[in-house]
C-alpha cells in the first residue's frame, strides 16, 4: 500500500512557500537510504535536489545555512500524539501540538482520537482536517476510533471515516476490552484497509494501578498495574490478527513480557508492528518513588531496569520498529495533586531526540544511526512514506546540532502543557530547523541563520 | 527536622530522640494542670480528610497540651466538600501563618506535596497506604519501654499488609531500630516485592512462637477493591491472632480500630499481653514530641507561598533521592 510519495497526500498541513535552502557543509545521516558523510544539501521548491560536494552546491536564489559541524537527519515522524482537541484546548491544539512537532524535528504525527467527544465521525474527520490545513506547522493525520464513543461495544462507521481522510483506527487510552469485538475490527479491516493501533491493557488485571507492579510500589504502597496486563492482551490481539490475517500495531511497549510476545508473533508471520516510547526507553519505576506525577505518572507506566533493557534489545533487532512520544498533554491542577488522582500521560515531542541522544547515544547503548532509523520508523506501520534524505524526495530534513546543551523547561515550551518528563534535566543534542513537507516547520529562536552557531 | 513525612528522613538517632523526649512529656501528663507552654502563640492546624479517631484526636491534644492554637479541619463539612484542590486549601490554610500542618488524606505523597506548597512543618498522619510515621514512632516508644532496645528482637506483623500505610512505616522502623521483620499474611493481600525491603514474608502463621512481638494489623475492607481473600471465616481460621497462639512471654499490638473476631480474638485484645491501650497512651506523648521537635526553640518561619527562603526550604523532603 505504499504508494504515497509525499506525506501531504495523505496528511494535512497549513501551506506556505516551498522551501530554498542550501545547509552547506551539513554531515547528512540517513541510514536506510545510504547516505552518511559531509555535503551541501540543497533544497528547492521543497524536495531534496541534490547532495553536493561541500562547498559545492550553487545557492542562487536560496537561503544559505552554514551547517559545518552541524547533522542533517531525515525528520522524524510520530504516530502517536494526543492533540487534545476537541474538547480539552486549554491542554494543547492543533496548532501548538505541531509546533511542539516541529520544535522536536518530526515532519509528521498521528493524533489520538481519544477526545472529549472521541473522534468518531466523518465529520469530525473533516473538521479537524480544516482545522489542520489553518493550523499545522507539520503535517497531520488523524486517527478515529474503533468502536463508537470509544466504548468498545460498536464498530465506528470506518469506511465513511477512511473517505473523510482518517489515517488509522485507535481507542488509545483505552484497550478493546472484548474479544469480539476486537475480532470485527480485525475482520472489517479486509473492507477498510488502514492499520489499527491498539492500546494494550487488561482493564481488569490493572485495576486500581496506577505504576509497575513491583518492589517499588510496594514500598510506596500504591496500586500495581503489572507487566501481564498488558502482555495478555497483546497475546490475545496476535492471535486474533494470525486468525483474521489482518494488521496491528502495537502501541507504548513497556514491558519485557510484551516484547517476547511481539517479538514471537513476528517470528510466527503475524503483521504486527510496534512502538516504544522514549520515556519507557530512558526511565524505569525507581523515578517514581519521588512521586512526582507530572514528570513520572504515565500510562502503561513506567517499568523495571530488565525491562528497559528489553525495550532497548527490541529497538536494535527490530521486534520494535519505531519511536512514538505519546505525547499527553495535560494542565498543572490534573498534575499538582496526590500521584494517586493525578492524570496519566507527559509531553515528549519536544525532547524525544535530545532525550534519546543524551541517554542512548551518548553513552553507547544504541548508534546514532539506529535512534534516527527508529525516529522515522512511525510512518511506514500507517503506509505512509519514510522521510529520506534521498534526492527527489519532499524535503523532510531536521538539522540538529549535536553538542548543544541545553536545559528543558527554561525557556518554556512550545506545547501549551509543561508534563514534560524531561523537565529540568540538561540534554545534550537539539533540533535547529525542521524542514516538513518542503516547508520550514520550525528554526530554533537563538540559531540565526547563516551563521555557524 | 523540618518536617515528618516518612519514616525514611528520620534516622535512628533521631528516633531516640524523639521517644527521649517523649518519655519527658508522660511526666506532664502525670500533673494535674497537664500543660506545657511551650508552643504559646503557635498554631497547629490539623486536616484530616479521612475518617480517624486516635490519631486526629491524639494530634490535637497533643498540640494543646503544648499550648498551641489548635485549628481542626475535616474533609467532610469544609471546602472540600465544595470541590476545593488540596493545593487551594492549604494555601488558604497557610494564610492563618500556621506553624504547623498534620495532613492525613487517602493518597500516598499527599503530605508531601502539601510540604512543597507551604513553609509550616508538615506532617504526615497518613497519606494513602503509603506511611503513617507517627504510628511507627508510637509503636517503638511502646515496645521500647517494654522491652528495651529492640536489637534482635523478631517481631511478626500479620495480616492485610497490602492495604497497610502501618505495615510499611513499622516494617521500616523496626528494622532501623535493630529488630527482624516477618510479614505474615495471605500471597493476595501481601504486595509482590516488599521482601526487597528486607524483611521476611511468610503466608502461615507456623513459626509464630519465635516472635517477641506480634504486630496485628487491621483487614482494611475500606481500601479492599473486590474480594482479596474468600470469606472472612476462611481468613480468621487461618490468619487470626488468639490466645491460644500466643506464648505468655509474647507481646501483642495492634494499631486500632480493631475488628474483633476477624484479624484478631476479642481474648487476645483483652489479655495482659496486649499493649493496645499502652500504644493510645503512647501516642499522645510520642505525637507531643513531633510537634515539639519539629517546633520548638525554631524561630517563627514565613509560611506563605513564595516567601523566599523559607518556602524553597520547605520542598519535599521525603523519598527523593539526593
């Protein structure tokens, strides 16, 4: 199905001036397409024209970046953000979760259609699109939901949602508690084609958690939400998948039970494809005995030390084939209370990068060029076309300078939410211009351009 | 000490101290005008926004024999009822220029968020199934004028760990004072892991003649989503402490309100070996001793939010690692 060759096809974005630019003398990165070593990339009428020798390329009529020292990447694209609207705007909008987007080097995102309403009708499709095509920074797709009201008792009309433009079927936030109903999506999916992304979660199992089951919840004494409420259920949607012969994904992997039920189901032939979070990759369960909700109450939560190295293992062989941020937004009053009341979720499109570099790379436990494979890796599972440095494609490039160190929260945020799980710590690694779709998405305020900085 | 949040920030030294002090406070409730004016012109303010008979009214005595300004609030006839966040009411508590603040609320880190939001002394009269440091502090008092230094002793706690703030505060505190821990109750109502705090865990009552002290705790049907265990019959025949159990040299406690008949005989609760009136008494003086240790001899401090210093020095003391 992968026929789109630019993500505008199929997603929405505000449309502004194709993009000229020439980052001269930029070391490019782009692993899946070959591409590794110093060039000028050149940028015109937004789609990659060349990589020039350095020093080489003809600028006329461009805009000129010295990009000596600094690394070009295929932008990076997440499917799965919580936009938040409707409904809940004084969290985030269309129009500040795409800058968010952009600030952290993604040309794409998938919203969430868990809104207040959900997302379960055309025209809640066509709106949003509207807005999108008013509002984006980045381009946009958008989810639906599965069962109407997000209430897994009834399919949503998913034929009329995939002709007003949804990009993928998700309850996220909430699992598909019944089998049976699970099994009709996975059915109708023959007639309606779009991938569904599944929240995993045995409701019953989890109930009252609200962090890993533990040595560490059990010291706090809080609730335990444990590691096989979440395999369970995904062992249970690979065999309805293997049965249907239909296609999941698999969202926020937390726990190492769940990757060896991922990484079997693939082995066995089952389509499935899945995701982990930057913050499951970085932070275990011992980050919540300072029982901070805002930077560290999150839904699957946050899990043991093995099972971070899981997710990791899984990241570098494959099992786990993206990064998504599952960026939730959420106001301070649902974050300043007891860890017990507080709402689930923190923000991450702005960090995933720089988190990732800082806590990965850096220290050697992935390369750089798996973490931007990863990064990138989001766009495929929904059939839409990975961002390549290759010549000819749209132009969707993050420049990033990796030495810059800088320190999150400090000079705000360009989400409306301030749940950053990064909040406070000093990363090493940021996003100095966003290229998405062949437009300039994002440029960092202190990086003047045509000036090394 | 600035602040009483779990039983963690206090060391055994300071736990010493505390019942050292606490052993001077009994004198005075040995005199006929039962006062000290220690606390004369401070304000101790009490929110309580779970039910409680020993602890909010052990508090507030406490404070007055102290000589404090005593304002009590409670969940249930206040702003809370209105909908009022735990932020918004200790702000405007914190505008009375309390001293002091004893917060029990039914979510774990509650005390210590209320620390981060106000420059009074916080402490913590239970917070979810999280900590109750003064139990635990009030319980080693106990046991300690019964039996001296803890060091080696084995004590038991039996029963409904799982929903326990009691549990983990004294599981904690007998440690740091030297005694070994067994917990003992059914595999469900016993949390997975809690033995990487170094206790035993055990799910019958065999062996139970090694302890010194048998710490019972109460089955909290109140915290209790769904059945944990199948009946209470089938519990109490296999979990209740009675007489018959008990050794004549082993000691029995218990934090109240009892449920006689489940957790524990109406005999055993009404024996010799039973410190349960001891533990109340003990309270009363062990709690006079917080207040006065947090309290006492240390200049007035700015309590509204954002007051500088004192504000910042007030943030979250309490299972953060440095």
């Amino acid at each position: 199905m992968n026929s789109a060759q630019n993500l505008t096809e199929m997603l929405d974005v505000r449309e502004g001036a194709p993009a000229d630019l020439v980052l001269r003398r930029a070391t490019l990165l782009d692993p899946v397409a070959g591409i590794d070593g110093v060039h000028d990339l050149v940028i015109r009428g937004g789609r990659i024209a060349e990589l020039a020798a350095p020093g080489e390329a003809d600028a006329s009529g461009a805009e000129e970046l010295d990009a000596a020292g600094l690394h070009a990447f295929p932008a990076f694209f997440d499917p799965h953000v919580h936009l938040r609207t409707p409904g809940q705007e004084h969290k985030e909008d269309v129009e500040t979760g795409t800058r968010a987007a952009a600030a952290g080097g993604f040309c794409g995102i998938i919203a969430m259609a868990n809104t207040s309403p959900p997302i379960d009708t055309g025209a809640d499709i066509a709106a949003l699109r509207e807005q999108a095509r008013a509002q984006a920074s980045v381009p946009v797709g958008f989810a639906a939901t599965v069962t109407v009201g997000m209430k897994g008792e009834e399919l949503t009309e998913m034929v009329e949602l995939r002709e007003a433009g949804a990009i993928a079927f998700s309850d996220d936030g909430l699992p598909i508690q019944s089998a049976r109903i699970m099994r009709r999506a996975l059915q109708y999916q023959k007639l309606v084609g779009l991938n569904i992304a599944l929240h995993e979660q045995d409701m019953d199992l989890s109930a009252g958690g609200v962090m890993h089951e533990g040595p560490v919840s059990a010291a706090l004494g809080l609730g335990g939400w444990p590691s096989v409420a979440e395999s369970t259920m995904i062992a249970r949607d690979c065999a309805l998948a293997a049965y249907e012969k239909a296609r999941i994904h698999v969202q926020h992997l937390s726990a190492a039970e769940s990757v060896e039920v991922v990484r079997a189901a693939k082995a066995a032939g089952v389509q499935i494809s899945a995701e982990a979070s930057p913050h499951h990759l970085c932070l275990t369960d011992e980050e919540v005995r300072s029982l901070d909700p805002r930077r560290f109450k999150m839904n699957p939560p946050l899990r043991h030390e093995s099972d971070r190295q899981a997710l990791i293992a899984a990241l570098r062989d494959g099992t786990i084939e993206c990064i998504a941020t599952d960026h939730a937004p959420h106001h301070l009053d649902e974050k300043e209370v007891p860890f017990e009341q507080a709402a689930f979720g923190v923000t991450g499109l702005e960090t995933a990068f720089a988190a990732l570099h800082t806590e990965l790379v850096l220290p050697g436990v992935i390369d750089l060029g798996l973490l931007i494979e990863r990064l990138a890796g989001g766009a495929a599972p929904f059939d839409l076309p990975r961002p390549t440095l290759a010549p000819g494609a749209e132009a969707n490039v993050a420049l990033c300078d990796l030495a810059a160190e800088w320190t999150v929260g400090e000079d705000g945020y360009e989400s409306r939410s301030s749940n950053s799980w990064c909040e406070g710590k000093t990363l090493t690694g940021r996003v100095l211009v966003t290229v998405a779709a062949g437009q300039v998405a994002f440029r960092l305020r202190s990086f003047s351009l045509g000036v090394a900085s | 000490m600035n602040n009483l949040i779990s039983i963690e920030e206090v060391d055994r030294d300071g736990i010493e101290a505390i019942l050292d002090r606490a052993e001077s406070f009994a004198e005075v409730g040995r005199r006929d005008i039962k006062k000290v004016p220690t606390l004369r012109g401070r304000t101790v303010v009490t929110l309580f926004y779970e039910s409680s008979t020993r602890t909010s009214s052990s508090f507030e005595l406490a404070a007055k024999r102290l000589s404090a300004d005593l304002v009590s609030v409670k969940s249930a006839g206040s702003s809370v009822d209105k909908g009022e966040s735990l932020k918004d009411t200790v702000a405007t508590l914190t505008a009375y220029d309390p001293a002091a603040i004893v917060i029990r609320h039914p979510y774990a880190g509650a005390a210590q968020m209320v620390a981060g939001w106000t420059g009074a002394a916080v402490v913590n009269a239970g917070d979810g199934k999280h900590e109750h440091p003064s139990q635990a502090l009030l319980d080693v008092y106990t046991l300690r004028r019964r039996l001296g230094a803890l060091d080696g002793k084995k004590i038991w706690i039996v029963g409904d760990v799982l929903h326990s703030r009691v549990a983990r505060s004294n599981l904690i505190a007998f440690q740091l004072m030297g005694a070994e821990v067994t917990l003992c109750g059914p595999p469900t109502l016993i949390p997975r892991g809690i033995e990487e705090l170094g206790c035993n865990v055990t799910h019958s009552l065999d062996g139970i003649e090694e302890a010194d002290v048998v710490y019972v705790l109460r089955m909290q049907f109140e915290r209790m989503e769904g059945k944990f265990v199948p009946s209470l019959r089938e519990y109490a025949a296999n979990y209740q402490v009675d007489t018959r159990l008990l050794g004549p040299r082993q000691l029995l406690m218990h934090p109240g309100p009892v449920n006689r008949g489940v957790e524990i005989s109406g005999e055993a609760i009404d024996s010799p070996q039973s410190l349960v009136t001891e533990q109340v008494a003990a309270g009363l003086v062990v709690r006079m001793a917080i207040l006065y240790e947090l309290l006492a001899g240390k200049p007035e401090r700015p309590t509204a939010l954002g007051e500088g210093p004192a504000a910042e020095a007030a943030a979250p003391t309490i299972g953060q690692p440095a």
